[in-house]
C-alpha cells in the first residue's frame, strides 16, 4: 500500500525543512520527501494543498485513566481523541489505580494500546512505589517491561534526597525523569492561584513558588547528579526565570507547557468555573505573557496537553470538591496555532515543540519525516474553523473549559506506521 | 627481613608508594610458605601483644587477624563493642586508653566512623592498622586483593579492573581503586547510579553506567557486597532488580578478557552479586583472596612490629 501526500507544506524541524512539497509512504514508512515525486502506479493521493505536513504530534503528558478509571476515559476513548487532535504518539502518566510502578501494569497498558490500535502509547512509569514518596520503584524492569520514563507525576516526590535517587538510578537506565514540579508543603488545600482572584472567590491560593522552589530543587539536582530532568507543565513567570537561568548555565534540563497555561488565565475560574480547576492553576497575564515568551524563545522546550479526563461525577460539584485537571488533546493545535498567527512562533518551531521535541525528550521514535522513518505523519489545516463541542471530542469525558470556543486549525488526517487512524470526515 | 617499611602505621592506602607496596605483597608471598607448613607457626613475633578493638562486627576480618597473629606466636586482646563498656556511656578515647594500658604493641581497629583509627593513631604511641573505618578505607583488603592478582597475573602494569556495586560507600572499593592504581592497574567501577560517586572520575577510576561497560575486556572482575538500605533508605527497589541488571553470572562474565579473574571481598550475597552459577566458574579466586588475607596481615604485623622495634 502506497500513499502520495501531494503539495503540502512540509514541517520537519529535525531537518530544518520548510517547504512546499510531496511526501511517499510505502509499508508504513516514509520512503521519499521532495519538491515533487511523480506518483508510482497503484498509489492512493491525498491533495493536501494548504495543509501542513508535519512529522506525527506526540504528546509528552497525558492521562488515560485506565487502569482503574475507565468511566472518565480509557484506552481507546483517549488514544482516538489523541488521533483526533493529530497526535500519533501520547505518553501516559503512571497515577492510575493502581499506579502504574509495575511491568505487568506497564505491559497491560502497551498490550491494551495494540488491541486498540490507534495511537502509539508511550507509558510513563512511577518513580516511586505506589507513589507514595518512599521507594524507589523497579526501574530496570519498567524499562524492560517498555516504560519510556518515570514520574510521580500527580503526587510529585516530596522528598529531595528521593528525587536525587530516582535521578541517579534512572540514568543506570537512560530513563527520562519527568518532574511535576510542586512543593506539596506550599500547594497545600490550594484551589487555584494564589492572589485577588483566590481572595476574592475566597478559595485557598497556590502560590507561584510552589512550582519555583520544586522547579529549582530539579535543577540543582540535575547540576549535582548531572543526569537530565524534564519539568512538566510550567506555569509562571517565576519558573520560566528559573528555567532560563538553568540553560543559560548549560544544566540537562527541559521543560514543557500546556496551552491552557499560555491562553488561560485565573480569571477563568471565576464563578468558580470547575472546568478552568487545573493543577498547576490558571496564573495571571504576567504567567501567561512570560510562558509564552518562553515557548518562542526556547527557555520551554515542548507543549504538551496535560489531558486530564474527569466525569461530571468530579466536576459537577462544589468548587473545592472538584477534581483539578481538563481536557487537552483535541484542542491543542488550534491553541498553538493561535501563537503561530500572533507571530510568536514559526510554522517550524510550532512542528519542534508538538513533535521534534517531545520525541527527544523521551528518547523516542518520532519527530522526525526523513525517509527510513516510521510514517507518523499529521496533516493539518492550519486555518479550518470549528467550534468545541461536546460532540466533537472523541474524550469520553468532556471537561473542557474550551467548550463553545471558536478554534482555528485541526488534525485533518493522522497517519501511525502510514496507516489512517484519523481523518476529518 | 622487610625492616624498610617507613610507615608507623597503615591507615589507609594513600601513603605507601608503589615500593611500600611491593614490600608488603613480597614479604606476604613469603609468608605463605609459612602458612602451608604441616605446624604453620613461627616464633617471629613470641613475645608481642596485638589489641583487636572491633567496635563494628566483622567475623571474617577478625578471624584473619588473629590467624595472622597467632602463626606469628604474637598474643592477641580481643575487644568488641557489642555488650562493652562502650555500651554504658564510655567514648572511643577512654576505651583505646583503657586497651593502651594493658600493654599492646600494636592496635587493630574496625570502627564504623570514618577516620577513627587515624583519631587513634593520633592519641595512642603505638602502631595501628586499620581493618575496616567507616566509608573510608579498608587497606589490608586491598593489598590482600593485590597480592591475589599478582600471583594470577605477575604484574599490574595495563590490567583493567571492573568494581561493580556499591562503590560510593565501599571501603573496599576505595582502597583497592588507589592500590591498584598506584601498581599500574586501570579501574573501571559501575553499580546502580545510586551506588556510584557522584564524580565522574572517582579517585581515578573510570565511572560507567552500564556493568558489561565495566566489565568490557576486564582481567580483573570484583563484586563488592551491597546492602539495599544505607543512611536508612533503599539505594535499589529490590534484591531481584539488583541481580538482574547488576549481578555477575556467565553472561556478564563472558565479555572479559580470557582468563580474567572473579573476586569478592565476601561475605557474598549468592543471588545477587553474584549468579550460583559462578561458583565454578574458571578465574573465582574467593578462598585465595581468604589465603591471602591471613599472609597480607603477618606481613603487616611484622613490618610494623619490627619498624617499631628498630
Ligand atoms: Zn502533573
């Protein structure tokens, strides 16, 4: 089975390429990307004028919720709204019940994601056991079992000399550690940020230092150990600084932000709006501004969704009842794609932080349309207008803040191993 | 025999030069003889009292000790701490005064703080040889795994040798990678990134992640012993992990040189530094490096005794 992408535009930032071009898959590989390829006999042709063509999105920081959660989302619910959004790639974080910091878990969520067959399923394994801070988990048989990295992610480890562990064993195994930065002390019975608009709903704050002080833990433990640390979610002005600082001194660190935090601010909470409830909280113009200048200038290296399914059950309740988190997978490319059209981001550095970067990051296949690869590929219109609907995510939950947004922008086709797993009616 | 041995004591590996070195293991080597006598006894040291102060247990090293004492026909104190007068309240000085008085000539101190017998060295006028301080040193292992790998060998010079485990807190590690060193020896370490110095170049010896890196071309494989808690707090999720991607077996072992050669300092965790399997394996020279224990101490004994006489 052949496929001939006709005159899209090409994005690979692992090639520097920006241009208007043909892309051939055979046998779920790219085998030629040019200016123009005369179409080989029997090849099915996908025009794809006005459509870019980047290597397939990969999301560093999803929740599947399964094992243990299956009525806000599954395997198969999650990975079909991740194709939806032009992701051909989710890395799943460990806080399901249980938790994944066990191979067997570990090899039921990729054994679960063959059966489904829709995205790539990346699993993201404890770095504790049960998450609960105490013990390292068993790092060399996550790896074996097919974890590509570790988090505590929900319950972040509290314990610095843990952490400094967990980043030293972890480089025995080229494992990536994925740090929620959050100094459980400070964010304690916190609601949302803190400042005026805590006050004023009279809900108790997170303060910004929460996630500096644990952000700038990592980054001295990564000086001392030398081994690489990713920071998940970055959400204010103070982190982003800390961020900066640390590469401007050569330190092995990364990051990423979700585009809630770079078009969101805590304003979206009033009327205590449960769906704007997120973990880190909604920050203010300044976090948001500085996020955003992050993401241009490299200081944060990837976007990833945070997706983070939750039924009525968690959501349709008193504010502080409410479970924090809400949906991201199929509402992040037009979210970026406004970055792109404010000029803050290229076409190329847009394709860097959904695909490229992710892919380094977590040291996996991707991110990449040089021929030999594997033809992940998502195919956008850039411009496409739909409006969020409850209808149209794929996500069995449906707690998106964006619901009744105008989006510019959507994953048109999806293609994993150059087989078809999205491709907008 | 040996009387040029500028040292009063032997603290740690640091200061003896490659020829120190050299004395020692030689002055073992013909000590052995000794040892394989039909009555293993000579009157060398008749006479000299040896204190053994071990305020930390260590059944093996002790033992050795005063097997090495005794063939000398030197006397020996025992002192342990457990159920001591340590126990009651008594500090390190007022205990080594109190041994001091009842005469010795020469001190063997295992203590579980680093630096102590170099604390004792200072206070007390007679020699001390450290058997074990804290995460500091343990010399006499190291010229006894000298001594073991001469004889195998003939020489130190372009020999690599692999240390895997726990080698940020082995005082095994720490005086065999300056001793072999010294002798011309490269040494490579690895062990889980829990274990391993957080330089990158710990007292010399190349760090790598992976053990069949370490293990690459090696003649000289040593396992140390691990604990799975140290300072309170696991340093490897589990006993099964440790074995599976840091245990010696057949496979490991089959990426060294030929004839490379297998030591641990024991007592061996068997099933996790090191696979059943290897009980038999060609190059395991365990019970030679015991052998060599005993030779190594006579010698240090004498050198020390007969420096302090002279
Ligand atoms: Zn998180």
């Amino acid at each position: 089975m052949r496929l001939l992408i006709r005159k899209a535009r090409i994005l690979d930032p692992s090639q520097g390429l920006d241009l208007e071009g043909d892309l051939l898959i055979e046998e779920g590989r790219i085998v030629a990307l040019d200016r123009e390829i005369p179409p080989p006999s029997d090849c099915e042709i996908f025009e794809a004028q006005r459509l870019w063509a980047l290597p397939g999105l990969i999301d560093l920081h999803v929740h599947l919720r399964e094992p243990g959660e299956e009525w806000k989302e599954d395997l198969e619910t999650g990975t079909t709204a991740a194709a939806a959004g032009g992701f051909t790639a989710v890395a799943c974080m460990p806080n399901t019940r249980p938790p994944n910091d066990s191979p067997e878990v570990t090899r039921y969520l990729l054994s679960r994601a063959r059966e489904v067959g829709r995205t790539r399923v990346w699993p993201v394994a404890c770095i504790s056991k049960g998450q609960e801070g105490r013990e390292l988990a068993p790092f060399g048989e996550l790896k074996e079992a097919g974890a590509v990295a570790l988090s505590d992610d929900g319950r972040p480890v509290a314990d610095s000399g843990l952490m400094r562990l967990a980043l030293e064993y972890a480089a025995s195994f080229d494992l990536p550690v994925i740090s929620h930065a959050e100094d459980p002390g400070l964010s304690a019975g916190g609601q949302v940020n803190e400042g005026p608009v805590a006050a004023r709903l009279g809900l108790k704050g997170i303060p910004a230092e929460a996630e500096a002080v644990a952000i700038f833990r990592e980054v001295r433990l990564a000086a001392l150990t030398g081994v690489p640390v990713h920071i998940a979610h970055v959400s204010t002005a103070l982190s982003v600084e800390i961020l900066r600082r640390a590469k401007e001194e050569g330190l092995p660190v990364t990051a990423e932000t979700a585009p809630h935090y770079f078009t969101l601010t805590e304003e979206a909470v009033l009327e205590y709006n449960t769906q704007a409830k997120v973990n880190p909280p909604l920050r203010t113009e300044v976090d948001r501004e500085a996020v955003r200048q992050a993401l241009a200038e490299g200081v944060i290296d990837a976007v990833a969704t945070d997706h983070a399914p939750h039924s009525p059950l968690e959501k349709e309740v008193e504010f502080p009842a409410a479970a924090f988190g809400l949906l991201g997978l199929e509402t992040a490319v037009p979210l970026t794609l406004n970055l792109v059209r404010e000029g803050l981001l290229s076409p190329l550095r847009f394709a860097e932080l959904l695909s490229t970067a992710p892919a380094r990051i977590l040291k996996v296949p991707g991110g990449t349309l040089k021929p030999g690869s594997p033809a992940d590929v998502t195919l956008i219109d850039p411009d496409l207008p739909w409006v969020v609907t409850e209808e149209e995510l794929h996500s069995k939950s449906k707690n998106s803040p964006f619901l009744g947004w105008e989006m510019r922008g959507r994953a048109v086709l999806t293609l994993v191993e150059g087989e078809v797993r999205w491709r907008l009616r | 025999m040996g009387v040029d041995f500028p040292h009063r004591h032997l603290l740690e590996i640091g200061p003896l030069s490659p020829e120190d070195l050299w004395t020692v293991l030689k002055t073992a080597r013909n000590l052995k003889e000794v040892l394989r006598r039909p009555i293993p006894k000579v009157p060398t040291l008749r006479g000299k009292v040896v204190a053994h102060l071990f305020f930390e247990p260590s059944t093996r090293t002790r033992l050795s000790f005063e097997r090495a004492a005794k063939v000398l026909s030197a006397e020996v104190l025992n002192f342990s701490a457990r159920g001591s007068s340590l126990e009651k309240g008594e500090n390190l000085l007022d205990t080594i005064k109190n041994v001091a008085a009842m005469g010795p000539d020469l001190l063997v101190i295992r203590h579980p703080a680093s630096g102590a017998p170099h604390f004792v060295a200072r206070k007390i006028g007679i020699p001390v040889i450290n058997a074990g301080d804290g995460f500091h040193e343990h010399p006499t292992q190291a010229l006894l795994d000298l001594l073991t790998v001469w004889e195998r060998k003939g020489d130190f010079q372009g020999l690599k040798v692999a240390i895997i485990g726990d080698i940020r807190h082995s005082r095994v590690a720490h005086s065999d990678i300056l001793a072999f060193r010294k002798l011309g020896a490269e040494v490579w370490v690895s062990g889980p990134g829990t274990m391993l110095p957080p330089e990158r170049e710990a007292l010399g010896a190349r760090v790598v992640r992976r053990v069949e890196e370490a293990v690459e071309g090696a003649d000289v494989v040593m396992a140390l012993r691990v604990q799975k808690e140290r300072h309170g707090r696991s340093l490897f999720p589990s006993w099964h992990e440790y074995s599976r991607f840091f245990g010696l077996n057949r496979r490991v072992l089959s990426r060294a040189a030929e004839g490379a050669l297998l030591m641990h300092p024991g007592p061996i965790n068997w099933g996790v530094e090191l696979a059943p399997e290897l009980e038999d394996f060609p190059g395991q020279v365990i019970l030679e490096q015991v052998e060599n224990g005993v030779a190594v101490r006579m010698a240090l004994l004498l050198l020390l005794l007969k420096a302090a006489e002279a």
